[in-house]
C-alpha cells in the first residue's frame, strides 16, 4: 500500500531500504525520544524491522511501515507507520520518524496528516492514536497541527536510555473536525 501527500510519498519498506533505514536510528538526535535505542549493528537493525516486511504477506495486517521519500527527487527522509488494532474498536495508532535534516520544514505534519487521512479513509478507523515523549516539543506541535487532542498523560512508560519517562496520549476521532 502507497499513500501520497503533496510532497511525499510513503512506500512500504523493503530489504532495500535496510541501510537507509539503519542509518536513520543511528542519528542521536533520532533516538532522543526513541525507546529501541541505537542499534548496535545494522544485524540489529535488519532484526528491528524483519517483523513489518513479513506483516506485508498477513492476509489480515494489523501493522504497516513506510518509508518516506519527497516525491521531487525520490530522496529517502524518514518511516513512517500504522499499528491497527481489533476490528471492533476501529483504533490505529500512527509513528514517524526524519531524519534531522527534514526537521522543521513541515514534513513530519504532512505526514501525520497523511497517515490520520489514511487512518479514516482507507482503513475506516473510529479514532486515530499517538503517543509522544513529554519533553518531545516538536511532536506534540506536529500532533497538534494534525488535529489530535491531548487526551491523557501515561506516567513513566517509555523506556529510554535506561530511563522511565512520561508519554502524553494523543488522539483524533473520526467525526472532529480536521482542515485536510
């Protein structure tokens, strides 16, 4: 499944992009919210992602990861990704990450944006979920900009860095109002 945006496109993930997506991870400022660490090795990292390339032959997915190249150049930027839950409570929780060069040029929003549209309108979701690191400034903004509410805060749940830090709960709901 591909999804499109003004100036990007998400294609889900390939062995192809396992160095790409290695060195991504492997930027600290990338892992400052992130709760799997830098990999050790780009072993850890084919391991990390082996999961979602073999959920794309499920005939029932409940998991989907993209990459995220700007439609322009087909440059790699990023992943990007949706966990779906059971049927009967229509939820899916959204992921990004970009590499720091992307950072504050809008990108991440637009795929937020993306992936919430998608969320309602491919996947006929009730409410779209995220979570986000309560010191993550610039993903709370992007969250926000995509029509989320702050919904709750998860006291130390993250695991990062040998660290239990706090987690707000973001969400959309299918019939709140969005701009896009």
């Amino acid at each position: 499944m591909e999804l499109q945006s003004a100036r990007l496109t998400l294609k889900e993930i390939g062995w192809e992009d396992l160095d790409a997506i290695h060195n991504l991870y492997s930027f600290p400022e990338v892992d400052e919210f992130n709760t799997l660490g830098i990999p050790k090795d780009i072993e850890e990292t084919r391991k990390n992602i082996s999961p979602a390339i073999e959920a794309q032959k499920d005939e029932n997915r409940k998991s989907y990861f993209w990459k995220i190249v700007k439609k322009d150049s087909e440059e790699f930027i990023g992943v990007a990704g949706l966990s779906l839950s059971l049927n009967r409570f229509k939820l899916g929780e959204i992921f990004y990450s970009l590499l720091p060069g992307f950072w504050g040029k809008g990108f991440a929003t637009e795929v937020a944006k993306t992936l919430v549209k998608s969320g309602f309108e491919d996947f006929n979701l009730h409410k779209v979920e995220a979570g986000v690191a309560t010191e993550n400034t610039r993903s709370i903004k992007v969250l926000e900009k995509a029509g989320m509410t702050r919904e709750g805060l998860r006291r130390k749940i993250l695991p990062i860095r040998g660290e239990w830090k706090d987690n707000f709960h973001y969400a959309i709901v299918e019939d709140d109002p969005r701009d896009f």
